[in-house]
C-alpha cells in the first residue's frame, strides 16, 4: 500500500511546563470548558505513549467476527493499536488470543491474513506453538537449550481477555478497568446495529486498509460522515456503510481498516462506497497539513471524544503518582 500523502506537520512539543513534575499536565493541553485543544495532542511522543500504554492498553479493542475462525483450527489475523495479534480457535472450539510474534527473537509468527493450523511454527528458526499458545518445540530444543529454558514458560502472549458480542470479537491487552459486560451495557445500541450488519458479511474478504500521515485522533475524531463511536478507535455510518478502525502505529502515522457492510449490495456499488471513502481519506490527511498551536472543539462528538479522553489519560496519570 503506498503512503502518498507526506506529513506536514508542525510538530509541537510540549512545553516544559506541561510535562509536570510526575506526568502530563492535561488541564494545560485539554481546555474543555474552553473548548480549546493543545497542537501536542497531536504530535507529541510522550502523549502517545501514554495512550497506547492506558487507552489502547486496557481498553475493549474490535478484533473481527466470530465467523472469521468457525472450525478448530483456523485463525485470523486482526491488529489492536500498535499490535499485530492473531486470534484462533483451538481444538476444543474455544477462542484465543495472541500477540502475533515469535518469543524467541521476537518475529512475526503468522504472515498471513488468514489460514487454519495445527501449530504455528516460526519462519526464522522453527519455534513452534500448539493452539493454546504453548510452546511445544523447536529444532535443537534438546541440546541447546534445555537445561536454561522452560517451555511452559516460553509460550505466545497471550491477551487478558477475549470476548464477544452476537458473534463480534473483541480484545484486551491488560485486566480491564472496565469488564465486558459494563462496555456491552454502555455501548448495547452501538453494537446491535453493528451485529445486525456484519451477520452476513465476511470481513475478512471485504477489509481494506490505508496509511494515513497523521495522529490517530485526528482520524478519530475527523470522520465526518461516521456516526456511532466505540472508544477509542471504531466509528461507523449507516450513511457510509463502512465500519472503520483506526490503528496508532506511531505519533504521526495511523493505519485505517474499512470494513464494508452491505451484504446486499452489488459489487459496483461496493466499489462506489470505497470510492468515497477515498475522500474521506483526502479529507484526513489535508485537513491537518498544518497544525496552529491551538485548535478549537467544533462539535459535540469531538467534545465528548476529548472527555473520555481525558478521563482514561488522567487516570493514567494520577497512577503515575
Ligand atoms: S524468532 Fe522465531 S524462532 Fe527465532
């Protein structure tokens, strides 16, 4: 996929002053009652890493829909913030998931989109993991490393927990602050809407993907036509039928997966609802070439986005503390 859009970011730091003596001074960077924004939101390392760390740490992720992985076996690939994971049934029929990398030297376990397995076997030097994450074996096993090694210890990362939702996946890296049943309790109308459409669509063959130069809140809070909100990183229109989520991979680089619902829908009209999403795409990316020190809030939904915002952040910091 190419990345044709450059960024043109004025990068702000943020000032000494905001960093605090233990943490990031949110008042100073998140005026709500001002409606005002702080540039470093969007461009800054420190406030990144404090979210992928708290938000997309220990927040209920979208992963995909039960019907991706319906035999034992079969496993698909899905992405939670920075992460690649893989999520798989085992022999039983139960659900996994794992971090999508090798515990040896770190590599990519599973390259594909897709597939169905009895093990997975690392490409690099053959570590090789049952369904269940374990590590069962590599060449050499015996001699090289047995006597310094524990297998049960070398296993797949696993996440801290998987659920789901009339059949719609969802992930979490670390015990949750909030348990499932409260995120399906807040968020039920959202998700039946969601259910109801992606019954009969297989997103895993429908999925496209895009780079966009710019910082996942931009892209959070910036789709226009998207009307129902899943924090912190799903949106969705009936308008545009197209369900997105949206990936931080860096402080200046998002990665944007579409998921087009309309089962019922032509393969010309599906090539017509991607193509305006591809506005959409130009929209992102230009809208924010450059960035003023300080940006206003100019809807209700980008407000109540910067809220939870920064809820989850000052909890984070006050942890800090
Ligand atoms: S990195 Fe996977 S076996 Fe070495």
């Amino acid at each position: 996929m190419p990345d044709v859009f450059q960024p043109l970011y004025r990068v702000h730091d943020l000032d000494r002053s905001q960093r605090g003596a233990t943490g990031l001074d949110l008042s100073t960077l998140a005026k709500l009652d001002r409606g005002i924004l702080d540039s470093a939101l969007f461009a800054d390392k420190a406030i990144y890493r404090t979210e992928v760390q708290e938000i997309f740490g220990s927040s209920w992720l979208f992963l995909g829909h039960e019907d991706q992985v319906q035999n034992p076996g079969d496993w698909v690939r899905s992405r939670m913030g920075n992460q690649s994971i893989i999520v798989v049934r085992n022999a039983d029929g139960e659900l996994h998931g794992f971090i999508n990398t090798c515990r040896h030297a770190g590599y990519r376990l599973c390259p594909d989109d897709r597939g169905s397995a009895t093990r997975f076997q690392c490409e690099l030097h053959g570590w090789t993991y049952d369904l269940d994450g374990r590590f069962v074996a590599m060449a050499g096993y015996g001699q090289a490393f047995s006597s310094i090694l524990n297998k049960d210890d070398w296993g797949l990362i696993a996440l801290a927990g998987l659920a789901q939702y009339r059949g719609l996946l969802f992930g979490i890296f670390n015990p949750p602050v909030e348990s499932f049943e409260d995120f399906v309790a807040e968020t039920r109308p959202t998700l039946d809407v969601l259910a109801a459409l992606a019954e009969d669509v297989d997103l895993t063959s429908v999925v496209y993907k895009w780079n966009v130069h710019t910082n996942w809140k931009v892209a959070a809070e910036h789709l226009g036509r998207d009307d129902l909100l899943l924090f912190p990183n799903v949106s969705f229109s009936q308008d545009s039928r197209i369900l997105h989520v949206w990936h931080p991979i860096n402080h200046l680089s998002t990665e944007v997966w579409a998921y087009v619902l309309a089962a019922d829908a032509t393969e010309q009209e599906k090539l017509d609802l991607i193509a305006r999403d591809e506005q959409l795409r130009h929209a992102i990316a230009s809208v924010y070439g450059a960035i003023p020190k300080t940006r206003a809030i100019a809807s209700d939904r980008q407000r109540a986005f910067y809220e939870t915002w920064t809820v989850r952040m000052a909890a984070s910091t006050e942890n800090d503390q």
